[in-house]
C-alpha cells in the first residue's frame, strides 16, 4: 500500500495495488474509489482531505493474530 499526500491540492491517494483501473465510482462528493475489471478496489482518493480524513495524523498498526 502505498500513501500519498499532495499539499498544493490537499489530496491523498491510497494505492491498495497496481492492477489497471477500469472504473471509477465517486462515493461522496470528496471520495472516490477506483476499481479493476473485477470489482476490487485499486485506489482511493479523498480531496480536501486534512477536512475529510483527519491527515494531521497517520499511523499505521499491525495486529496480532489470535490463536485459539
């Protein structure tokens, strides 16, 4: 995955994978999503996104499995 933030524009995009988009789907009026031929989601994008995504802080966590 990878993140990107572009301050001129305050957007950021999430790159889930590199598979080739086939479409894109706006979900809100700030959201959008794009997708292969298959349906899975290939990135994300949210403009305005210190507003829309709260980017003035990002962390990311891992968490344990749990074993039975």
């Amino acid at each position: 995955m990878k993140v990107k933030y572009f301050p001129d524009t305050d957007t950021a995009h999430i790159e889930f994978s590199g598979t080739e988009i086939h479409e894109t789907k706006e979900i809100s009026e700030n959201i959008y999503i794009d997708m292969d031929e298959k349906g899975n989601v290939v990135s994300m994008t949210i403009e305005h996104a210190n507003a829309n995504a709260g980017l003035w802080e990002f962390s990311y966590q891992e968490m344990s499995r749990r074993t039975a």
